[in-house]
C-alpha cells in the first residue's frame, strides 16, 4: 500500500474531499460521544480527525507512513487520537475499540475475512460503518462519469498509466459493500446518503489525480512534471473557464450483528 501510494499523501490530504461535517455528525451520533473508534486504512485522517473531536478516542491505523505522518500534521492539537502504523493483519494487536469506521480503505482489503474477525473482536452492540461514494457514477475506475474525467483519461492513456488497475483492485470480487455486509454478521444496514456540490479548478483537478494510486508521484517518477505539465494544459484546453462543478454524494453504511 506504501508504494501504491507513495508520494501522493500531501494531495490526498489537500485534495481529497471530505465527507462533510453532516457525515461526521451522523458518525458521531452512531458511535456515542463515550466511544473508542477504530479508523481501519485511515489515510491522512479524513474521517479520524473530525471524529476524534465528537467522540472519546480514536485509534487511526494505516500502512503507509507517509498517510500517518500528514495526519499527525493535520491533527496537531488533537489529543484523543494514536496514529499506528498497521493494516488489517494487526486487528488483535490493537489496542480495544468498541467500533470501527472504514473509508475507501475497505475497498482494498478481503472484506470478508476482516469482517468475520470484527464480529470476534467488537463488543456487543460493536457497529461497522463504512463511508464511501454513493451507488452512482463519478469514481476514477468509470472515467467518464464527471466532465474533466474523460481529459484526465487520455492524458493518463498517454503517461501509460492504466485507470483499469485500479479498477480490478477495487472491484475484485464484483460485490458491492452492500452485498459483502449482507453475507456477514454484521448483515443489520442502515445508509443515510449526504450530498454536497463541489467546485474544482485546475490546481484541484491535478492535485486529485496525484492521489490516485495509479497516477501517484511514485509512480510517475521523474515524469512528473511533464504529467503535471501535461494534464494542465489539456484540462484547460478543454475547459478554458477552469472551472469544473461535481455533485459529491456520499453514503455512511451503519451495520450492526443481527
């Protein structure tokens, strides 16, 4: 994950949307203002660090240490949170939680053995929440789904980086977290869906494909300046105005054993 990843942490915490203070608030409200939450795959801190502030602690686990290390800069003043180092391997190593909360890091895991493990591991009353995009168009393995994705997939095409990687990383089994969670112990969902318009520019646009693990400055090496250079020029060539619109739709999937 470290080198899928390396060098895209500073974009990921920059230009990665958030999933919104509503979100956030729902999290919190699920979880209690007393709880221990375990943030599995936690990133730059996308979702521990708005949490830490709601709840009691959070435990923000990932393997990447250039991830824990943006988000012990982000988190400077927040106290209640321990960055480890770890993935899903380490899940009875940890420290105890009473819930544990996955953002787009569950896409990455087998999902059904970390489940089966959680049920083994959470207390009773112990909830799995997931927090991602919506059933919609609009994530980079469908290119096409928002206006800039098409120009970003060309330029992509050209730097020989391949969308489709990510796609068959993502997507391995073909089910959809909904459908993983049914099969599960943790099968009793709820979804609440929060949405909210973003307006990207063309620093934006380039700053979100360097957090991709296919387009990561790891990745591109010393072609990095030339993509930058590269997916900037045809951005605005597409779009002069350099201004892109996106309706962010987001899902907090709440499931407890039945």
């Amino acid at each position: 994950m470290e080198d899928l990843f390396g060098g895209a942490a500073p974009y990921y915490a920059r230009y990665r949307p958030g999933y919104g203070q509503a979100a956030m608030e729902h999290l919190a409200e699920t979880f209690g203002e007393d709880s221990r939450v375990l943030d599995l795959g936690c990133g730059p801190g996308t979702i521990a660090i708005p949490l830490a502030r709601r709840v009691r602690a959070v435990l923000a686990v990932d393997p990447a240490r250039e991830m824990l290390a943006e988000g012990r800069r982000l988190a400077e003043g927040v106290a209640n949170i321990a960055w480890l180092q770890g993935d899903s391997t380490v899940l009875r190593r940890l420290p105890p939680f009473e819930h544990v909360v996955m953002g787009r890091s569950f896409h990455w895991m087998d999902r059904g053995s970390v489940l089966a493990e959680l049920d083994e591991l959470l207390p009773a009353g112990g909830a799995v929440a997931l927090v991602g995009p919506a059933r919609q168009r609009g994530e980079p393995w469908q290119p096409d789904a928002q206006p800039w994705q098409p120009v970003e997939r060309r330029v992509c095409e050209e730097f020989g980086l391949d969308i489709r990687t990510a796609a068959d990383s993502f997507h391995a089994t073909g089910e959809h977290h909904h459908d993983v969670l049914a099969a599960s112990p943790f099968c009793r969902v709820e979804s609440r869906v929060f949405s909210r318009r973003l307006v990207w520019d063309v620093d934006g646009l380039v700053g979100l494909q360097l957090s991709y693990s296919y387009s990561s400055p790891a990745r591109l090496g010393d072609r990095l300046p030339a993509f930058v250079e590269t997916l900037r020029r045809a951005l605005l060539a597409d779009n002069p105005a350099g201004r892109w619109e996106q309706e962010l739709v987001s899902e907090v999937l709440v499931a407890r054993r039945r």
